[in-house]
C-alpha cells in the first residue's frame, strides 16, 4: 500500500480542479477586467483630445490598430518567457507595462505620444499578461477548464457594460488626463490579480536509477583524465587533444545546433501538427471576423435608422445574453465532456445564420431578439476560442502554441481588416458586409 506521504508526491504537478485554482480564476478576471475593459470606450475616453490634436477618424482607426496588432504579436515573446519564468512573473511583468504605458498617456501631447504609451507599451503589457493568466488556468484546471475561463472572461465582459457610464462620469468631473490616472490606477488592480497566480507546485522528481550504463560513463570519465600537457587518455589506449577535437568536430554542426536551439524555444514543432495548425487559422479567421462586427454594428444600427440611445441599448442587450453564455454554458460543456473545437464549430455556424438574419432585420422586436440570441451565439464561440487551442497541444507546449496564435491573429487583422472598411459604403453596401 502507498504511503500518505507517497500519495501527496503523486498528486502534486496534476490540475487540481479547484482549490487555489478559483484564486487563479480570480486573478486571470483581475487582469482581463484591469487592462481590457477600456477599450470599448476608447473613443469615448479620447474623443475630445484626439479632436484638439486635429486627429481624424482614420488617426483613431490606426491607433486602435496598432494596439491589436502589438497585443497580439507579444506571442513572439509569450514562448521563451514562459519557458524561462512563471506564468505569474511574466503577467506581473506584463501588468506593470500596461499600466504605465496608461498612465503616462495622460500627459499625451500628440498622436506619436497616444501610439507609443497606449498602443506600444500597453499592448505589450496586455497580450503578456493575458496570456500569462490563460496559462495559469490550463494548469489549475483541466476537467473544469472550460468552466474556469468562462468565469473569467464573464468578469470582462460586465466591465465592458459598466465602464463606459462610468467614464462618462469621471470626464464630466475631472476631464481626460484626471480621468486617464484614474483609469490607470484602476488597472493597477492586475498587479492584484498576477500575484494571485501562483505556480503549482511539480511533481517531486524521483532519485534516477542507477544503470550499466551510468557505470561506463563514470569509468571512461576516470579514464580520461587530463594530463598536464592538456592531452587525456582514452578508454582504448589512445591519446585525446583539444586540436584532435577542433578537427573532427564539423564546421556546420554551430549552425544546426543554433537552429535547432530556436526550434526548441519556440517550439516550431508544432507546425507539424496538422489538426493545430487548421484550429490556428480557423481561430484566427473568427478573430478577424468578430473584430470587424464589433466595429461594424453601430454603423449598421445607425444605417437603419437607430439613435444614439437605442443603439446603446442593442449593445448592452449582446453584453448581457454574452456574460450568461459565459457563465451557463462552459459547465455544461465540462459535465458532457466534448471537444471544445467541435463546440467552437456549431455555435460559429449558428452565429454565423443568426447574424445574416440580423442583417435583413430593420426596427422592431425581430430585431432585437435577434440581437438576444446572436449575443448568446457570440459568448458561447468566444469561452471556447483559446481552449480550442489548448486541447490541440499538451500543457508543456501550451505557452508556445499560444504564443504562434496570437502572432497569427495578428498577421490576419492587419492583412484581412482593411477589406472590410466600410468607409464611405452606402447603407446597403454596409449591411451586405456586416453578413
């Protein structure tokens, strides 16, 4: 029989599924609420200095870009620093950044100011501790992983109905730069939520075994002792020199070892993986799509004769049925034990048919139940987007797997999002693109 003692060394290294695990959960819904609840209201927060700079709409556009495109290629980096620190380490890291690079945007003077503190150095922070935090949650949890991120991502998505009230609020009371610092210290809060992930502890590591072969190294290490003229016998009577070495060694062995160093780093073998690769991309198409809805809806309500009030209104109603989705569905999703992919695939194409019919619907209650249910659809396909990718890796190469995401979430956004300018479309030009 195993000891107790024994059986606590083989339970640690697993996913507890709970524990500490909810503080992780905690942690990861402190990060994701701190530093990217703001950007729906980014317009609003920077509405009247980007207007006394003389900044256009097309300055704001590619100012928001450049924030995606930074966060999301950060995955070049997500790999090695994960490899080399803790995920906790990394989101501490990547916390401080954000909420600098936020802060000192409230001293802003200029658009190249407003791209180097906001889009630079905060998206830099953000995409290192968001998915610092997702690495967390893959390893605390694992039956109840689907449940966890869901939970964590509900958190983010009330702050994106709250958020823009409140900075409503603040400008009318203290104008941008002290509502900016606010803001800023109000992200300080991630710093709160990377200290709560804490490392799980590996499991302890067993005494190795001592084998025949183990023996023959240690005899030919005495047998090839040095000299003091720099030479070493050989087990076979030889003589060794460093020239010796210097001469058979192949040049181009420097060179496959320093490739193959980078494949390990970044863990190129995953490019091998035919099914992650196909999760990657189609992932990454969903991105771009959800990306350019978002942006899109309100000139499509506008288009169909809305107000400013009654488009605030849809957008609030998508908010809410989103966060039910989120906190309802991943634990029926866990108990019934399907692949997070497959899930991920029905709930697009349900998307994907509630939305053309969006898009035919004018004023009137059609409407907004669609809008109901198309909110749902969204929160269902959005809980699954990074698990999808987790289960197509093992939890040691999850940091890097990510990180080539993200990298090709990027390349995405900025080669397919300007195909989908709406710009200067007519009305029924937009809604044909909004399908």
């Amino acid at each position: 029989m195993m000891t107790e003692e024994n059986k606590k060394k083989n339970i640690k290294g697993q996913a507890p599924d709970g524990g500490w695990g909810w503080f992780i959960c905690l942690g990861s819904s402190l990060i994701l609420l701190s530093l990217r609840s703001l950007d729906p209201s980014f317009g609003l927060l920077f509405k009247d200095l980007l207007e006394n700079l003389d900044v256009d709409s097309t300055g704001t556009s590619v100012i928001m870009s450049i924030l995606d495109a930074i966060v999301n290629f950060s995955g070049f980096l997500v790999g090695p620093l994960l490899k080399k620190y803790s995920y906790r380490q990394v989101a501490l890291f990547g916390s401080l950044l954000s909420c600098t690079g936020l802060i000192i945007t409230s001293q802003a003077n200029s658009m190249l100011y407003i791209i180097c503190s906001y889009s630079v150095l905060g998206g830099l922070g953000t995409g290192l501790a968001t998915a610092s935090s997702f690495v967390a949650l893959n390893t605390f949890f694992d039956k109840k992983r689907g449940q966890a991120v869901g939970f964590s991502m509900a958190g983010n998505a009330l702050a994106m109905m709250i958020v823009p009230l409140l900075i409503h609020m603040l400008l009318d009371l203290y104008g941008f730069r002290g509502t900016t610092l606010i803001v800023g210290g109000w992200a300080l809060h991630s710093i709160v939520g990377a200290c709560l992930l804490r490392p799980l502890k590996e499991q302890s590591s067993i005494p190795p075994v001592e084998t025949k072969s183990n023996e023959k190294q240690e005899s030919d290490a005495l047998l090839m002792k040095s000299n003091p003229d720099g030479t070493r016998r050989m087990s076979n009577g030889s003589m060794w020199t460093q020239d010796q070495n210097v001469e058979n060694e192949p040049v181009p062995f420097k060179t496959n070892s320093f490739i193959k160093k980078i494949k390990t780093i970044f863990d190129l073998d995953l490019f091998k993986n035919t099914t992650y690769l196909n999760v990657t991309l189609g992932c990454s198409f969903y991105y771009v799509s959800e990306s350019n809805f978002k942006l899109m809806t309100p000139f499509f309500l506008s288009d169909i004769g809305m107000t400013k009030a009654e488009v605030a209104f849809c957008l609030s109603l998508t908010a809410f049925t989103d966060i039910l989705a989120r906190l309802i569905l991943p634990t029926l999703f866990d108990k019934f034990g399907w692949k997070k992919r497959i899930i991920f695939w029905i709930f697009c194409f349900l998307l994907g048919i509630a939305r053309s019919i969006l898009a035919e619907q004018s004023k009137g209650t059609t409407l907004i139940v669609m809008f109901v249910i198309a909110g749902f659809l969204r929160g269902a396909t959005l809980v699954n987007l990074n698990l999808c990718i987790s289960e197509c890796c093992t939890l040691k190469k999850l940091p890097s797997a990510l990180g080539i995401f993200m990298v090709c979430k990027g390349i995405c956004v900025v080669t397919m999002s300007p195909l989908t300018d709406t710009s200067g479309m007519s009305p029924i030009a937009t809604r044909f693109v909004f399908m």
